[in-house]
C-alpha cells in the first residue's frame, strides 16, 4: 500500500487531509527555517599536541582495526582522555589533525558535547546529493523523488498519524520545489518494513524517510547496502549505512540531554531516580555514560516505589550511601515523581538542582496535584514550549487537528522536523557547523549519523508547565 503527493493539487492523493492541512493551517505559507554556520579549517599550531589528545589517536588508530567488546572498549578509553581535556585544548588538537584522521570523529563528537564549534566538516563517505537540484541560498535542497516509509496499519498506525500530519505541514508549507512524495505502508513489522524500502529503491526514489519502528530500522538498516539513502525515524544498536542519517525522540536522547544540562551547571555527582518501565531504564544508562564521557558520576541509582514511609527511609539510606550529591536526575513519570519529590527535603537534598526526562509530563493536567513538581527543569520542544517561526502554535494546530493535541504534539513536531531534515540534509552532512531550527530543537548531524537535537527546558510553577527563562538553544 502507497500513496503519492505531489506539488499539483490534482495529483494529490488523500485530498481530504490536504484540504484540512493547506485551509486551516498554512494561508500564510510555512517554511522550515535553517541557518548554516561555515567555518574555515584553523591553521594547524605549532604547539606540541597535548599527550591526552596524543594517547587518545593512537588508540583510534588502534580501535579501527578492533572489532565487538575490544573496540566498545577502546572507544570508552578515547573518550575518557578527550573529557578530560579542556575547550581550548580540544579545539587547538582537533583542528590541527588532517583530513582522514580517525581521531577527528571522536574529536568533533566530543566538541558538540560542549556545545562547541566544529573546526571543518567531520570525515563523511557515502553522501550523495548529485539527483538534487542545485540547492538555494539557504541550502534547501530537497531530493527529486521521496519515500516515506510508515506503518500506516498495524499496532504502530496510532504513532504514525502525527509523525506523518507533521510531516505533511512541513511539505505543504513550502513554497518552493518539493519533490514527489510516495507513501509506504509498512504494517510495523521487520518484514513489512524491508519489503517497502525494496519497493520504494526499485520505483527510483532517491531518498527514503523511514522506517518509524527500532525492529523495523534495525532490519532495514541491515538490508539497505545498496538501494536509495535514508532517514530512518528511530535509532537502534545498527549503524546507518553510509550516506544515511537516523532522528529519533528516543528515552535515550532524553538522558543525554540532562547530562548535558547537569553538566553546564558544574554538577559532578549525580542520584538518580529511576522508574520501572523501560524507557526509563534506556534514559539511565543513555544518561550514565554521557555523564561519564564529561567527567561527571552517578554516586547511587534510587529505584522508586512503594508507600511515603518505606520510600523515606529506603531514599535516605541511598543518599547516605552516595556522599556527597550536586543534583538529583528523574527517570520517571509524574505519578512516580510526585510520590518522591517532596521526599527530598527530608534525605538532605532539599535546593539541590533537579532535572527529568520529558516522561515527567506523562500523567499530569491537574495543577493542585503538580505542583510538587515545582522547579524540576525537563526537556521539551521549542514549538510546545514558546512556538518556532513559520509554524502556527501548537495550540492552534491542537484546535484543528487531532493527531497533534496532547502527546501527540511530540510526534506531530518530529514529522515535522523529518521534513526539515531531509530538505536541508546536505548542509547538516557536508558542512562543518550546519544547523537547522526545527519544532523539536535545533538539529545538527553527529559523525556516525545520527541527528542531535538541542531541545530547549521548562519546569512546572504552581503545577502549571512553564519555559524557563534560560530555556534557549545552544
């Protein structure tokens, strides 16, 4: 099963939808906005290179050669001397390493951590752009043919409702060229998934966005060696494929940010309260080795549950274990949260800063029952949380569509940001600090692949969701 969009109105299939997305929401036009940043390569120095930074490329020397538990291994130890090393430093070596270097992958991950500029583009193989028509100023060059491969039936159609009425705002929101699109139905199975992206390679589509599932992404990644450049909607333990990106709103990116965010407020220590689902579990270790990869440590993981008292004395006896403790990282939902967080005060941790995965919003509404939640600091996306250019509110586009009301606004503005990404590709590929401001943060491309995207914070005041003041893109 398919269906195709194309820029004439009269080709278009599914008018209904069309009708719905071009009359209520688009009068005015809508244009994903990208602002790409290109730096020229710094001058390599004449200072000697630092002997962390020196130790660190021999041993990527080495981990090219490793495979499995040896090369994961090998990796850990690079990272460690790279975090160990101050901006100006990691900035100087990392610039005066030449083209092909192994060590510059490392290197540039490790500077956008920080936050920090690339000194060139990483060292990519594998990305074509040549069926693009030249791209415009701004570096909007969207493929010739796109597949957008869907579970649009199946156990995982719900999900990917939103993330195609997302996907859709973007395209018919553009003005200029747009290419032909075909949708896939891909059932939400491996199978199904890896039959689309065949057939979708064989009608001579030059890119394909999709898959949405971890089991179907996995299977297509491992199959898709030759056929059309993709990017897959999840991320999983498989690489892309050379050429191909994967964007995910994964529990994983979501421990990364609050490391992140910990780490910038000079956090060392950390107590984590974890959850029992499995999201939440994927946010702690997601969580665990990015604060390791800055320097900083998780003194004690605090499994939350059972009544007030029990959870008292059983948080106490954690906190007394773990010493000293700069922050507290929530990897629960609101229910869990709301039965721990008045606890703190009590275990010694009252004013110290507190940070949640964006879970912490699952299961709140009623602001006499949130506000216990006052002041804990969870990631979000701009377009929720104070709008984005070109992009009505969220709360307009929840007055006219379903499919992003409620949590569904998440999904709805990462098919959104799908559309942005795939328009603005060769940019976020090719160029050395490439970036685009999309509706679930500012997007970047890492060098193995997968696109990074900054979100922006919030908190709760009187129980009622709101932006924090810093609540900027970095």
């Amino acid at each position: 099963m398919h269906a195709s969009f194309e820029r004439t109105p009269r080709s278009a299939h599914h008018p209904a939808l069309r009708a719905l997305l071009l009359g209520t929401l688009f009068a005015a036009g809508l244009a994903g906005c990208a602002s790409v940043s290109v730096q020229r390569p710094a001058e390599a120095s004449h200072q000697a290179m630092d002997p962390a930074f020196a130790q660190a490329r021999e041993l990527a020397q080495a981990a090219a050669k490793q495979t499995g538990q040896a090369q994961a291994d090998t990796h850990a130890q690079i990272n460690k001397l790279l975090a160990g090393l101050d901006d100006a430093t990691l900035s100087r070596d990392a610039a005066a390493l030449p083209a092909g270097d192994p060590l510059y992958m490392y290197a540039g991950q490790a500077l956008l951590r920080r936050g920090l500029p690339l000194p060139r583009p990483f060292d990519r193989g594998g990305w074509k752009f040549d069926a693009r028509p030249a791209a415009d100023s701004d570096g909007y060059r969207p493929p010739v043919k796109l597949a957008v491969l869907l579970p649009l039936s199946g156990s995982l159609a719900p999900a990917a409702a939103p993330v195609r009425d997302g996907f859709l705002t973007g395209y018919y929101g553009e003005s200029r060229r747009r290419p032909e699109v075909t949708f896939y139905d891909t059932a939400g199975t491996a199978a199904g998934a890896v039959a689309a992206y065949a057939k979708a390679s064989a009608e001579g589509n030059d890119f394909v966005v999709g898959p949405l599932g971890r089991d179907e992404v996995s299977a297509v990644f491992r199959d898709a060696q030759s056929g059309a450049s993709m990017l897959a909607l999840n991320r999983t333990s498989v690489a892309p494929p050379a050429g191909s990106a994967s964007f995910s709103l994964s529990p994983e990116d979501d421990g990364i940010a609050a490391a992140d965010y910990l780490f910038a407020r000079k956090a060392q220590r950390v107590l984590v309260l974890a959850g029992s689902e499995e999201g939440m579990r994927r946010a702690v270790v997601a969580f665990r080795d990015r604060f390791a990869q800055r320097g900083g440590t998780v003194a004690e993981t605090f499994d939350v549950g059972g009544d007030a008292t029990t959870q008292l004395a059983r948080l106490q006896a954690a906190v007394q274990k773990a010493g000293q403790v700069d922050a507290v990282f929530f990897a629960t939902r609101a229910s869990e949260a709301r039965g721990v967080a008045p606890l703190l005060a009590s275990a010694g941790l009252g004013g110290k800063p507190r940070v949640a995965t964006s879970q912490l919003l699952a299961g709140t509404g009623k602001p006499a029952e949130d506000a216990v939640l006052d002041g804990i600091a969870y990631p979000t996306e701009p377009w929720v949380a104070r709008g984005v250019p070109g992009l009505p509110s969220a709360a307009s586009v929840a007055g006219r569509l379903k499919t992003a009301r409620g949590p569904a606004a998440r999904l709805f503005a990462f098919g959104y940001d799908a559309w942005l990404i795939t328009a603005y590709l060769e940019k976020l590929a090719l160029a050395a600090n490439g970036e685009v401001r999309g509706a679930t943060g500012t997007l970047r491309l890492d060098g193995v692949g997968n696109v990074l995207h900054t979100p922006v914070w919030s908190t709760f005041s009187g129980g009622v969701p709101s932006p924090l003041a810093d609540a900027t893109d970095r």
